[in-house]
C-alpha cells in the first residue's frame, strides 16, 4: 500500500467511529460510515432492499450483532475513554442494535 493510501485508510477508521463524519472528510470516510451504520444500526436499511436478500444469501449474518456488541463492550470496559464507551454510553448502542430493521426483517 503506498503511503498516501495508508494514511487515508488509516484517517477513516479513526473517523468512521465520530460524532458525525462529513463529505468534506472525505469520500473514503463518508462511505465506511454509513456502511457501517447500515451493518451495526440498520440506518438506511431501505436503501438496500434490491440487494439484501442477495447479500444476506452468499454472506449471512449469523450471530455478527452479539459478537460485534461484546467486542464493544470489552473495549469500553478496558477503555473507558475510547469511541466504544462513547457509542456504548452516550448515544445507546446497544439498544440502536436491538432496534435495528436486521432483528426483524425477512430477507426472503
């Protein structure tokens, strides 16, 4: 990976996990957002309805909810100070998950 390439991935991850991520931080950091707003929360889950049965078929979920919300919650436990314990804490992570369209919907 060259370098420029290395310091943006590494830019958006760190972004990804923010307050708010805006276009002007970048496309790169824009789109990892939202994905995985769409994977953790469900946020824009219409927005895949032409594709997600598709998806969901060649690579299912599985338990990835209970296993991504306990790695969470390790990490805030370890570090109290880290995005995890914010998202955990302060904007309700685990029950954004509990309400996300994935524990309902049929992808049939």
């Amino acid at each position: 990976m060259v370098p420029d390439a290395a310091e943006t991935v590494e830019r958006v991850i760190v972004l990804h996990m923010q307050r708010s991520v805006a276009y002007e931080d970048g496309v790169e950091a824009v789109l990892l957002d939202r994905a995985t707003s769409l994977d953790v929360r469900g946020a824009g889950f219409e927005l895949v309805d032409a594709i997600r049965a598709e998806v969901v078929r060649d690579f299912p979920r599985g338990d990835f909810d209970r296993h991504f919300l306990a790695a969470i919650q390790r990490e805030a436990e370890r570090r109290t100070d880290c995005q995890s314990a914010r998202l955990l804490n302060e904007t309700g992570l685990a029950d954004w998950m509990a309400r996300s369209p994935w524990k309902t919907a049929s992808t049939a």
